[in-house]
C-alpha cells in the first residue's frame, strides 16, 4: 500500500496531537538521561575498583619480592661436627651422618 505525503502528513499530525505522545516522549527523555547517568557511575565505580585490586596486588607483589629476597640471603648453618642420634629408649641411642664426614 502506497500512501501519499498528504496522508503522511496527516497522520503523523494527528500523532503529534495528542497529549500522550508529548508525555510518553518525556518521560523516554528522563528515562534516557537516567540510564546515562547510573551508567558513568558505574563506570566509574568499577574503574575504581579496578585501580584499588591493582594497588594491592601490587603491594602484594613487593611483599613476595622481600619475601623471597630475605628467604635466600638467610645462610645455611655451616658443618659444625654435630650428627644426629635419637633416644631409642633406655640406653639405646641411633647415630645418623657420623660416616658421610669429608
């Protein structure tokens, strides 16, 4: 069905007219700027959140740093002649490492 702009016209007229259109078309705009609005303060919500799990991941990564850089300058304790015995019971004692001496 092919329509002429006179009836075009006319219709889109008659919608324009009504009350209804210029409230519904209003109360989309609110609804539009209130969507734009929660929108940037999530967005910035989650931004900063994102920012916030950075820093402390980072501080979590120094700790590991330290961590790790005090766990290797600790020295072994040196061959000092001790060896290990354990206590059998009553006068039963087991040495061990007396013969991997160098």
């Amino acid at each position: 069905m092919i329509m002429s702009a006179y009836e075009r016209t006319t219709m889109t007229r008659t919608a324009a007219a009504s009350p209804w259109h210029n409230l519904a078309w209003f109360v989309g705009a609110l609804a539009t700027s209130a969507a734009v609005v929660i929108g940037a303060v999530l967005a910035v919500v989650f931004a900063a959140t994102v920012v916030a799990v950075g820093f402390m991941g980072s501080a979590l990564f120094g700790l590991a740093a330290f961590a790790f850089r005090g766990r290797k300058t600790i020295k072994t304790p040196a061959d000092d002649g001790l060896i290990e015995a354990r206590h059998l019971g009553g006068h039963s004692w087991v040495a061990y490492g007396w013969n991997e001496r160098s």
